[in-house]
C-alpha cells in the first residue's frame, strides 16, 4: 500500500535568485550559525505549517507569506524557531517541538491536535511494526506531513542520526515500512520500519488533525 499526503507538491520551494527548488526547507537557511547547526526541528515545523495552511482546511494563517520562494519560506523558518527552539541539545525530545507547536496553533486560532508515536518506552524486542503502519497510515491519510525525530539511526545507515526530516509519503508491505521525507531540501527515500525496530534511543513521529 502506497500512502502520502494529497499534494506533496505543496512543499516544492523555488528561488528564482538560482532557479532552483527544493522539496521543504533546509536549516542551512537560518540566519544564526546555531539556527543553521540545530534548527532541523524548527524546520520541519515549517513544513507542516505551510502545508496545513495550503492544504484548504482553513489554515490559511498558518503560513502568512504569499509564495513558496525560498525568501517567503525562510520567513516562516524564521517564525518557527521562535516556537519550536533548539537548547543545547537541539529539539532532542517529541515533547519540545510538541509544545512549542501547539503555542504556535494555540496562537493563530487553529484548533488541531498533535498525535504522536515514540519508541523509548517500549524496549526494542516488544515493538511492534503494525503499530508503526498505522500511526504512518493514518497521519498521512489525515493529510498532514510527519515531523520525524530521529536520535539513533539504529541499523538504517541513509538517515542522519540526532536530526528531525519529515514525512510525506510511505510503501506499507507486510513487513516493511519505507518512506519518502524532505531532508535539508531533498527528497529523499529510507526504510522506516527498520529504524523502528532497531534505534536505540529516543525518536518518534507527529502529526497534527
């Protein structure tokens, strides 16, 4: 089963100073030097932000900007760092960029609510890859990207380790779960149900409906 957002197009940013585009953001686009270092989390924020505000639920106001150059877009990376904030740590925690989001919805009047799967609470011989199936199928049949935490790459080596991408689309067999995410302004492909199964730290997965 091939699951995705409706228009995964609407996270295509352009910059007609280079005549290129990019699928979602990349922290290298901050202006900080610590925003650049840690801000994959307030960019995936940014993300979802701007897709929810194009994907015609009424929230519009999500995304104030009025395209998806490269300038407006950083804007709203800009925007949401002020929310979803890197500590020494970076957003090393489902629960930090949780709560600066809902600050964020709380104050643009958007009344959804976040849903999350993570994995430090259950010990890797317990998990259960059915459970990831559905949280994937049903955050990206609500049409909402999936904010991805990753600390520990466990066994799938195309992720980088301590750093948020996000979600847009995934292939659900009966054993495998591989996604498509934006990273840094690239799509790129990763088998999610390995990571699952194998990472050993802290990580989880959010959407908002």
């Amino acid at each position: 089963m091939f699951v995705s957002v409706k228009n995964p197009e609407l996270l295509r940013i352009t910059s007609s100073v280079d005549n290129t585009a990019y699928f979602g953001g990349d922290q290298e686009w901050y202006e900080k030097k610590w925003n650049k270092d840690a801000g994959c989390g307030a960019t995936s924020a940014a993300n979802l932000s701007a897709y929810l505000a194009a994907s015609g639920k009424g929230l519009k106001n999500l995304y104030p900007y009025e395209t998806m150059e490269k300038s407006d877009f950083t804007k709203q990376m800009e925007d949401l760092i002020l929310y979803v904030t890197p500590g020494a740590m970076g957003v090393n925690h489902v629960k930090k960029f949780t709560d600066g989001f809902d600050r964020f919805l709380k104050e643009r009047n958007a009344a959804l609510t976040a849903k999350v799967l993570t994995t430090d609470k259950v010990p890797k011989a317990e998990r259960k890859l059915s459970e990831l199936m559905d949280f994937v199928r049903e955050g990206l049949s609500a049409d909402c990207p999936i904010a991805f935490l990753n600390l520990s790459k466990g066994e799938e080596k195309r992720i980088q380790g301590w750093h948020w991408i996000t979600i847009t689309a995934a292939e659900i067999t009966e054993d495998t779960v591989k996604a498509i995410a934006s990273d840094e302004g690239k799509r790129i492909e990763f088998d999610l149900g390995l990571w699952f199964l194998t990472t050993r730290r802290h990580g989880g997965l959010i959407y908002y409906s």
